[in-house]
C-alpha cells in the first residue's frame, strides 16, 4: 500500500458554511426550535451532536440530529464550494504517488455527497469521527500527513503519531494550531503543494 495523506472536510478541502447554513435554517423551519445558523458556522468541526446540543433540550438532540441529516442532501451541498486550493492540493497528492484519504466527523455518506458534487476524489473516506477518534483511521489507511483546520485534527494526528498540517481557514488561529501540535501551518491550501514537495524531496522522507 502507497503512502496517504490524510485530509479532513469541513473548513479544509471544502467551504461548506453556505450549506450548513441553509441546513440548519431549514431545521429550525422543521422543528420550530431557534438555531442561530450565522454563529453555528463560525464553529465547525465538532460532532453535529455537539452544535445541537447548544440548541435543543438533551432527549431531543438524537432525534434533531437525525432530522439535520435527512434534510442535509437537499439544502447543504450545492450551495458548498471547493476551499481555496483543494483542487491542486489533491492534484499534488498524486502526483507525489500517494493517495488521498479523507477523515471527517460528518457522516461519510454526506461526507461522499460533497466530493462527488464537487468532482473531487478520495481513495478512502472514513466519517463520524473527531480528535483522538479519527487517529485508528489515519493508521488503518497508511496517512502520513493529516492537514485539517481544527485543533482537534491536530490532536488527531498527534495521537496517531504523525505530523498534522494545519490551515487556517477554519475556527482556529495559527498559534491555536501550533500550540495543539501541528508540525506546520498555512494559511490555506494555496500553499500546501509548495509544502509536500518539500516534505517530501530525499530518502527517507515522510512520518517515518
């Protein structure tokens, strides 16, 4: 098996608030429960769960979280656009020999429904996981590299003892990123070809 990087969703390969916006405005619409859409999208990356924990009483977040996903197909993935750069960041995967593998905490049905609209590919997908959660997938799948937004893909990486990338064009700051253990961090994925060739030049390159 060649070697992977791993990448996550949401706020890394894709700008997907547009979508979750019209999401949860037409969950409110569903259940009559207020959700503030505007600020539930300046805070992705957690499990959905944890979002509608925010907003709906305990005994109802399981059934408001089935409700989102049935609704998610027809209101979250047109409206979502590709993140500056995703397009060449995983053209230059390839092109290094190595495969694209993407780890996300949304379903990987709807996780699927996102790459297929936006014609990107990945060699494996695994969904509904989050920080240390996602590290048994990056192993499984031979990720040297997992690039993410979120301290919590910083944490994943971490646990599953390879260098995590960190962008910035999700909830969290540089230093954030830094202080949560990413090896390097970019502004967005404009810069990450430049990076992977440089990570990847000489023998015996890559996690390990």
């Amino acid at each position: 098996m060649t070697g992977a990087v791993g990448f996550d969703l949401d706020m890394t390969l894709i700008d997907s608030r547009p979508g979750i916006r019209e999401a949860y405005r037409a969950l409110t619409a569903k259940t009559g429960v207020w959700v503030d859409a505007d600020l539930a999208v300046t805070r992705l990356g957690p499990p959905l769960r944890t979002e509608l924990a925010e907003w709906f009483p305990p005994e109802q977040v399981e059934e408001a979280v089935t409700t989102y996903r049935a609704l998610y197909p027809d209101y979250a993935i047109a409206p979502t656009v590709p993140a500056p750069g995703a397009a060449e960041a995983l053209a230059a995967v390839r092109e290094q020999g190595l495969r694209v593998v993407v780890v996300t905490s949304k379903l990987g049905r709807l996780a699927a429904l996102h790459l297929a609209h936006l014609g990107m590919t990945a060699d494996e997908l695994a969904g509904d996981l989050f920080a240390e959660g996602k590290a048994a997938a990056l192993t499984e799948h031979g990720v040297e590299w997992y690039v993410g937004d979120h301290i919590g893909d910083m944490v994943a990486a971490r646990t599953a003892g390879v260098p995590g990338i960190g962008v910035t064009t999700g909830p969290c700051g540089e230093d954030e990123l830094q202080e949560a253990g990413a090896a390097y961090v970019l502004s967005d994925l404009t810069g990450f070809p430049a990076l992977l060739r440089k990570i990847t030049v000489g023998p015996g390159s890559g996690a390990g």
